[in-house]
C-alpha cells in the first residue's frame, strides 16, 4: 500500500490518476497538486465514490521549492510523480532530496528560456539522490520510457548486441482541427521546431528541421510519412546501450499539421523570445497555446490509432538479427475508457506502471536513473495489463 503525490493535473497526469485509482492494491493514497487546484479537486469529484482509493488535492507552484517541501512534508508520500512541465524538474528533484521521496518524470529538463532539453542538469544530482537512498526515475512516458524498457528487453532477451535502433512514432489520430498538437503546445511545438538529429559511429549528427523523410507502412495502420527528429532518448540510450552504433527516432506528422507549422513559424508565432504587444510583454508561442485547442480536450473528437515501438538490429549467437516490438493504441477506446485521447493514455499509463515499480520495491536501484537501466520484465508485464499490451515482429519492414 503506497501514496503518490501527483504533480500537475493535465492530460497526461489524469490518464495517470486514472490509472493509480485502477490500482487501488497498489496505490492507496493519491494527493493531486498542481497550479490550477480547481481541476485537482473537478478531477477528483469524478473519481470519488468509484474507488476506495483515498483522494486529496492541493494548490502547488512546483517552481517553489520551498513550497513543494512543505506539500510533501505534509503528504508524505512514497514517490512523487511530476507530471506537469519539464521546467519544473530540477525544482521537484531538489524537493524529492530535502525530504528523501523517490522522484518520477515523463520528459528531460528543458530551461524556459533555451528551447534545448537535456538530461545533464538531472544527471548531476546522481550522487546526491545515491546518498539520500531515494531513485529518481527518469521518464517514464512512453517516449522516452517505454521505448527505454523495449531497448531493456531486446538487449535482455533477444540480443547479444544491438547494433542500430530506430524509434517509430506514429500518431494515425484525426481530431478533426486543421492544426492542434497532442500534448502541451508549447512543448511540442518547441520540441518538433527545434533542429533534428541522430546518432552514428560515435557521432551526433545534425539536420534542419524535419529534413529526413521516410514513408513506413505501420502495422495496424498503413503507410504514413514520418520524420526523423532529436529526441529525448538519444542522450541516454547513447550512453546505456553497449557498442550502439546508429540511433534514430522517427515521428509522423501529417500534410496539414506541417503546412500551419511552416507557416506560424515563418510569422514568428512559434518564437519564445519575448516582444511588446500594446505595453505588455509576451512570449508569442505562449500566445498561440492560448489560441489552440487544450490537448486536454482532444479526446472526445480523435478518432484512429498510434503505433510506437522501437526496430532493433543486431547479433544474436553470432547472426544477425532484426526485432521489432510496439504497441497499437486506439483514441476512441482510450477515450471510452478514461476520457483522454491516446497520446496522453500512452504517456500516463507508463508513469503510473513507474511509479508502481518504485513504490513496490521491484526497481530499487538508487540515484538517478534512466528508465533502460532497470529490470524490463515486471514492467512490460504490467503493459499488458493495464492498458497498453505489446506486439512483437521478427520480420519487420527496414526503415533505410
Ligand atoms: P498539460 O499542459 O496538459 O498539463 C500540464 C499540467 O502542469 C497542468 O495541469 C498545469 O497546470 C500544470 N503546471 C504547469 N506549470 C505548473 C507549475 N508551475 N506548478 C504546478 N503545476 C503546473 O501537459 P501534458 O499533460 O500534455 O504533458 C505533461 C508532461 O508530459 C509534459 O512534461 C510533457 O512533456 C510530458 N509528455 C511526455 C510524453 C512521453 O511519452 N514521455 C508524451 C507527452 C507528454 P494548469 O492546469 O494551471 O495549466
């Protein structure tokens, strides 16, 4: 029996509500803080009298690391999840260190300044988080996290060595908006804007901005076009996967959601830098998550499905070896299931499964830790039972 304090209360942090009051064996006690107390306490209004989970809510700035303290002193919860936005990490690590919790993320530290995300900062806190005998596990999305516990299980079980990984993410999902983005817009839209990159032969490579094109047919879907990007786990997989000699991580986008991209970018919309507007200040890319639809309501209206898996190549007793494994995963049955569209299910469900790895002691490795360095085993487990079972392929297509 546990008790998770939560952090933030949007799309992704619902789905994993949701989720830890499903698992009320394991999570028994949840307080849910964040910015916004009003959709804290709208959130568990929903859920009380459905679960015999025990529910609070609190108001939390989780930029304050003194007021982040004091919540979890108060709570005192067995892990925090942080869940709200990556420029909170290095706020909610300090906290997590002061009163000895076990941490969770679902994406890298990313200044709100410099639109680069990166684990170093995180990394940093290795030692320290190793002395105070907490883990901080790092995301624990589903990518990065469960494209890290794929990596896990195909070096654990079907490997000797893995030699290239692709990372495949396909969102087949129509939401019916000529352009809206399936999580936080500022995130994304900072993320896909930025230059891309891979890795080869002990070297990062760098592209403009969706320069690499593949078209790949996906199983359940079918051919869609895709776009080699720099993601977040190049960094850790990089340094965690032996002898890896080509990473790449592809996402599809389609026609449309490209053109209004190309095009806010080329008005400067997409810029963070800061300009006058009638005597005020503002950022115009946190104007324009103002004007687009919230993620959060996406659900209701997104129909279709998202693929994401990792292709694996290498050696296995001496032959070459392919391996693909993904998940297929339907909006409209998320949707059903815990009203939110697939790419919040995807990325909520693994930091619920997370957190249950810490809180049951089955990953206890202390320090910082990037999700590939634990046992994959109890966790791909616990996809197939709550929500986001897993498909294999010995035979698949070759992205070239
Ligand atoms: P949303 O914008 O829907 O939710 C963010 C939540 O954080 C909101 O509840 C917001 O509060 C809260 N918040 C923001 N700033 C603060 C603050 N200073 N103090 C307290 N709460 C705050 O985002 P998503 O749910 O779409 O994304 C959540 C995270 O998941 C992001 O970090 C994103 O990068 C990550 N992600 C990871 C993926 C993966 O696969 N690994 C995939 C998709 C997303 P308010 O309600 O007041 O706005």
């Amino acid at each position: 029996m546990a008790k998770a304090l939560i952090i933030g209360c949007g799309a992704v942090a619902s789905v994993a509500i949701h989720k830890c009051v499903e698992n009320y064996k394991v999570f028994d006690e949840i307080c849910i803080a964040s910015r916004t107390k009003a959709k804290c306490d709208a959130l568990k209004a929903k859920l009380d009298g459905k679960t015999s989970t025990k529910i609070s809510t609190a108001q939390i700035d989780a930029k304050n690391v003194e007021a982040l303290v004091n919540l979890i002193n108060d709570v005192k919860p067995d892990v925090v999840m942080h869940l709200a936005l990556p420029y909170q990490n290095l706020a909610i690590m300090e906290a997590c260190l002061r009163t000895k919790v076990n941490y969770l993320d679902t994406a890298n530290y990313e200044s709100e300044d410099i639109p680069q995300f990166s684990y170093k900062e995180q990394w940093a806190l290795n030692d320290r988080f190793k002395e105070a005998g907490i883990t901080a596990l790092l995301g624990s999305g589903f990518d990065p996290g469960v494209t890290g516990v794929f990596t896990a299980y195909a070096m654990k079980h079907h490997f000797d060595n893995i030699e290239t990984i692709d990372i495949l993410d396909c969102n087949a999902g129509d939401h019916g908006y000529p352009f809206a983005t399936n999580f936080n817009p500022e995130i994304n839209i900072r993320e896909v804007t930025d230059k891309g990159c891979y890795y080869e032969n002990g070297k990062i490579i760098e592209t403009e901005s969706m320069e690499i094109k593949r078209v790949y047919n996906f199983p359940e879907i079918g051919n869609k076009d895709m776009y080699l990007i720099h993601h977040e786990e190049m960094e850790s997989l990089i340094k965690n996967v032996p002898n890896l000699k080509r990473f790449r991580f592809f996402m599809t986008f389609g026609e449309s959601y490209i053109r209004h991209l190309r095009c806010l970018e080329n008005v400067g919309m997409t810029s963070i830098e800061p300009i006058d507007f009638h005597g005020q200040k503002i950022i115009p890319l946190q104007f324009l998550q103002a004007v687009l639809p919230d993620p959060a309501s996406l659900g209701a209206r997104t129909k279709g499905k998202t693929n994401i898996g990792c292709i694996f190549h290498g050696t296995k007793d001496g032959k070459p070896k392919d391996y693909y494994v993904y998940n297929v995963c339907d909006h409209e049955e998320c949707y059903k299931e815990v009203g939110s569209q697939a790419v919040a299910y995807t990325t909520g469900v693994p930091a619920m499964i997370g957190a249950m790895m810490l809180v049951t002691n089955q990953w206890n490795l202390k320090g910082v830790r990037n999700i590939e360095e634990f046992d994959p085993d109890p966790f791909m487990e616990a996809l197939n039972k709550f929500g986001l079972p897993w498909k294999e392929s010995f035979n698949p297509d070759i992205v070239e």
